[in-house]
C-alpha cells in the first residue's frame, strides 16, 4: 500500500516509534465482522466475539453477503469491529427510555446497532443529507425490523430547528478517512492535508447546527474514523470549550488494547489496527450543560396536503401488538407508528422530511391491500395472518433477483410470504402455480453471476 508521504510523516509524528507497526497493519487484509439481530432470533454462531459489543462476531473470511437470503432478511449487519464500541457507551450511560439521533447515518451500521442496544422502546432518527444514501439508509433500517425508527433526510442545520428534542445525538461526522485506508484504498488518492483541514472546518459546523437539538444534560457522541490531531482531540477541545460540554469516560478493559488521548487530557477513545482487530476508530462522548438554556419557538411547516381516508379493519391483524400503534392512511399507504411516540411523529414530520417512519403496512389499490415489504421485515409481523411459501437457496436467491417464482403445485391465490430457514423475505401474489415477485425492485440483486456453492450464515 503506497501511503501518501503527508500522511506518514503526520502520523510518524502522532505515533513515534509505533508508527511501523501501524504501517506493517495496513498492509494486512482487514478483519471481517459481523452483529446479528437477536430481535428476528438470529442464533449466534460459534465464532470470536468482538470484546466491546455482545452481538459482534468476527467471521473467519468475507462471505459473499449477497447472496446469502439471511443478510437480505436484516438477520444480521456486516459491520466494522471498532465502530462497534458505541455499545459501551449506551450501556454506560443510557439506562431509560430516549428519543436518540443518528445524524449523519448512512449506511446504517450505527443505526441499526442503536436500534438493538438502546433501552426498549426507545425512539430512533436516523438523518442522512445525501438523497441516494438517504434510502440505503431506510432499507437497512427497514430491514433490521424495529419499529421505532424514522429515518429523515435534512441538513444539520434543520435537525438543530427541533430545539431541545433529542436525549442521546450520535455524530459520525464525514472525515477523511484515514482510518479506512486498507478498506478502501481509493480513499488514499482522496486524501490531503488541505482535505483533513476541510473535513475538520465541516465537522465543527455540523455540531453547532445540530447542537441546539440536544437537550439540557443530554449525551453527544462524536466520532470519526480517521487518525490525525484536528478531526479527533483538536475538535473535541474546540466543542468543550465553544460549548461548554463536558468530556465523560466510558469504561474500557485493558484486555481491549484501546488508545486514549494523544493530545490535551480529555476521555476520548482511539483504536488503532496495530493495536485492535478492526479499522480505525474515534470516539468521544460529551455531555450537554445544563443551565441558561432555554427552548426557542419552532416554526412550524404547513401540513403536507395529503388525503386521510380511515384503515381497514383487516390490516390491524397483520402485525402483533396493534393496540400499541396509531395507523394512518395516507393517500394510498396505511402507515402503523408506536402510539406512544404518535405526538413526536407529527413534530418530526411538520419539521423535516422524512423517507420512512414505523412501519408501512401496505398499498390500498381499489378494493385489494398489497402487503408492503416493510411489513415483511418488521419484527412484529404476525405470520400466522399469511400463507407462507418455504425456499431453498436456489429458490431465494431468484426471489431476492425479483425473478418469477414457480410453485410446485397449484397453491392458494392470494398474498403469500416468503420465508428462508423460517426468516421472512417478502412477499408474492400467488396465481395457482406461479407467483407475482412483490420484493422491491430497487433492492433487488443486480448482478447475472450466482455462485454454485450456497453462501451462508451457519445456522
């Protein structure tokens, strides 16, 4: 790996005589990890556990993810190992129900552990600003099956419009990178010290438009995944003071070989290949101040013209528990959001744009309700309401390519969910022996190439 010459002689500086251990990591294949969603009953395999994160597992060679069903079935998260510690802080200092931001969450590694660690029926939003990772972070959301997200698309800036809202904001702030270089070594040729500057100069922006969303006494979380002075330690001294935020410690085992600060004296975390098996890492965790704040008026967008019509009685039985949500039909879509976080709903939606909320039940087309693939996903859905259509690999992985699918013998016509190893995929119109492919068309697999072998998470 050829390093540019800015970069080792900045970092030689950073990490002095362990500097040639850092160089000799990089050039060694980056480990492969993995978190499973215990929420669809993803049976932990016999693998190495990450230390920091109770459902992280290193695997012991890349899988080709695509076409395993079980990934597409939000079964589990392919996830970097180092991001991973985010877990010790909620655990830490997160002991009640919040409402909790991701605010710069694409793809949706952070997101979707959050949705798994956070106390129980805690409400998630999860924000990105670019509009084609904006819906690559709904559908890992939509995925992973929690119901309690809501996924937004807006500037910093707007999302600091919702004055004192958040208890918990989570940024993992654009960086330049460094920390990725042997995952992407197209990010090599991206990097400068005129970059880094930049990078740090945005970073900045990004909290003080966002700060404002944060509750008295509520937790930030900053990280990046890069290595150098400006965007770590250097921006955390600049939030501290420009903010007044304190700098909280997170409990770390010594066992996990995790780096403090290389400048000033604060509690902030840095992993290092070197020392730890993943990529590099950053975090700090900051806690608002309390005093001589005070909430400012929102102002509020005009409702969005859309026709109400009320819910089929029939959709209620489609998930478990529906007494505990609000269903809404709007235009053609009937919508379940958490009752209890009805109010917030409305709140986030006069003032943002959202690209997903709770769960999409279905599509009212004249007399007929097309199941939607959100509720296919959702951890509540009631399977017992559908016929259901049990695949081999084979048989999956045509599905999951939006191909036809052919039923051995005349079924039942109607809607049918598929399902792999018992895990829902998404759901087919079933036609007497063959069946309407319902899963979404911009999900599908793209590529003609399907391996001989079955690729699978080890059940």
């Amino acid at each position: 790996m050829q390093l540019p010459p800015d970069f080792i002689s900045r970092t030689r500086m950073l990490l002095g005589e362990e500097y040639p251990r850092l160089e000799d990591a990089l050039n060694v294949p980056s480990p492969v990890s993995i978190r499973v969603n215990l929420s669809k009953n993803l049976r932990q395999a016999g693998y190495q556990r990450v230390p920091w994160c109770d459902t992280g597992y290193y695997l012991p060679e890349r899988l080709t993810f695509t076409f395993d069903p079980l990934f597409h079935a939000g079964a589990y998260y392919v996830q970097e190992a180092s991001s991973m510690f985010l877990e010790q802080v909620i655990k830490t200092y997160v002991k009640g129900q919040v409402k909790c931001l991701d605010l710069c969450a694409a793809p949706g590694g952070k997101s979707t552990h959050l949705l798994s660690v956070l106390p129980e029926n805690s409400l998630l939003v999860s924000n990105e600003v670019i509009r084609s990772r904006g819906h690559i972070l709904s559908e890992n959301c939509t995925k992973w099956g929690n119901p309690y997200a809501i996924v937004t698309r807006n500037d910093p800036k707007e999302i600091g419009a919702l004055t004192h809202f958040f208890d918990v904001m989570l940024a993992d702030v654009p960086c330049s990178g460094e920390g990725m270089f042997r995952k992407d070594v197209d990010s090599i040729g991206e990097w400068s010290v005129d970059h880094v500057a930049l990078c740090a100069s945005r970073q900045q922006r990004i909290v003080h438009d966002a700060w404002a969303a944060l509750k008295p006494g509520g937790l930030f979380i900053y990280s990046t995944c890069t290595y150098n002075l400006e965007e770590n330690e250097e921006n955390i001294h600049h939030i501290a003071g420009e903010l007044g935020a304190e700098v909280l410690p997170v409990p770390v085992n010594d066992s996990w070989h995790v780096t403090g600060a290389l400048k000033y004296d604060y509690p902030v975390y840095r992993f290092f290949p070197h020392k730890t098996r993943g990529e590099g890492f950053f975090l700090a965790v900051l806690r608002k101040k309390e005093e001589g704040l005070f909430a400012k008026n929102r102002k509020q967008r005009k409702d969005k013209k859309t026709t109400h019509h009320p819910t089929p009685r029939d959709v209620f039985d489609w998930i478990r528990c529906s007494d505990c949500f609000q269903f809404e039909t709007r235009g053609d879509f009937i919508n379940a959001f958490p009752a209890e976080f009805f109010d917030d709903y409305k709140a986030i939606e006069q003032q943002l744009y959202m690209v997903s909320a709770g769960i999409t039940m279905g599509e009212v087309k004249g007399k007929d309700i097309i199941p939607a693939h959100s509720l296919a996903m959702s951890n509540l859905l009631n399977q017992s309401r559908f016929n259901q259509l049990a695949l081999s690999w084979e048989e999956a992985v045509k599905y999951l390519k939006r191909e036809a699918i052919q039923l051995p013998s005349v079924a039942p016509k109607g809607y049918a969910l598929t399902t792999y190893k018992g895990f829902p995929l998404g759901f087919v119109k079933q036609l007497g022996n063959r069946a309407n492919n319902l899963y979404p068309q911009e999900w599908r697999i793209r590529t003609g190439f399907v391996p001989d072998v079955p690729v699978l998470y080890p059940l």
